[in-house]
C-alpha cells in the first residue's frame, strides 16, 4: 500500500490548486491563485497545529472526506461574507433573498462547493494511482475555533486568492482507511 510520504508536496499541491481553480472558474466564473509557497503548507509540529488557518469572525467551512489508500478531511474556510456573496452568485439570488431564505441556503451552496472541490481531488488522485471514495459534506459555522488532527495525520493548509477574498484549503491525511 503507498502510504503519503511517497507522494511529493508538489503533487499535492498541484491537485488542490487545480481542483480549486477548475471549480471555482466553471462554476463561479472565479479565478482562484494560490497564495503561498509550498514551504509554508505543510503542518508536522503539533504547536503550530492550533490555529493554523488564522482567519477570525465568522466563518462558513464546509468539509468533505475520502477514504482509500490515502484517507482524509478536506476542509474549505471561507469568511462568512464571502460565502454569502458566492451562495448568491451561484443560485442567482439577492442578498435580500439569501437572508429571507436563511444559513441554510449558504450552507447547501458552500457543501456543494466543497463536494465538487474534493471530488475532482480525489479524481486527480486516482488517476495518479491512489483510487478512494467521498464522504457527504459537513459545515461548520463559527468564529475564532480552529480543528485538531489526530496526531497521525499529515496535514497542507494553502491559501487561495479569490479577488480580493481568500479560501483557505486544509488537508488532513493519512494512509489506509480511517
């Protein structure tokens, strides 16, 4: 079985960045660029674990998992503004009409957002010889609380530059099934 230290940083790197860029550009009309250096994305040390992502008040992140060869969580972080304003884009509603119809809505767009993300990721992954399957998509709502891996876990944080918003994407994996 590969296990993940087989698989470089850039290919990580690159599968994300794409998978980001492909949904974000057919389903939003958005360019998406990524905003760091691969040095900067991979967490190992357990003390920079606690608040990696560093994005404060309020937040919509949506989530989903793969399990195969590689397992893991994919978690998108957006500020809760901009979740709205791309909720609104992509159902074609108002501002008005999005707070009449509730966090409800936002959350449906931001999980489909997120489920179209991981799965062309872990298409890319299986085309690269490590076949796996999606979880359905969570989201969690909030400020100023971070997520903690299991300490087996390798974890990638990148930031992407979405106008003049930012995505963050955080990926915690491990080999073999959960």
């Amino acid at each position: 079985m590969p296990t993940i230290d087989q698989i470089s940083e850039t290919v990580f790197r690159e599968t994300i960045s794409r998978a980001v860029q492909d949904v974000f550009k057919t389903m939003l009309g958005k360019t998406a660029s990524l905003a760091q250096t691969a040095d900067d994305s991979v967490i190992n040390d357990a003390s920079q674990m606690e608040h990696p992502v560093q994005i404060t008040g309020q937040q919509v992140v949506g989530t989903v998992g793969f399990i195969g060869d590689i397992s893991g969580l994919i978690y998108l972080y957006l500020d809760a503004n901009f979740a709205n304003e791309l909720a609104g884009q992509m159902l074609g509603m108002s501002a008005a009409e999005l707070e009449e119809a509730g966090d409800e809505v936002v959350n449906d767009a931001v999980g489909e957002l997120t489920n179209m993300t991981v799965g062309t990721f872990k298409n890319q992954l299986a085309d690269k010889g490590f076949p796996c399957k999606l979880t359905i998509p969570s989201i969690l709502r909030g400020s100023n609380f971070s997520i903690e891996p299991i300490s087996s876990a390798t974890r990638r944080i990148y930031r992407f530059n979405i106008g003049t918003q930012q995505l963050v994407a955080d990926l915690l994996m491990k080999t073999g099934e959960a």
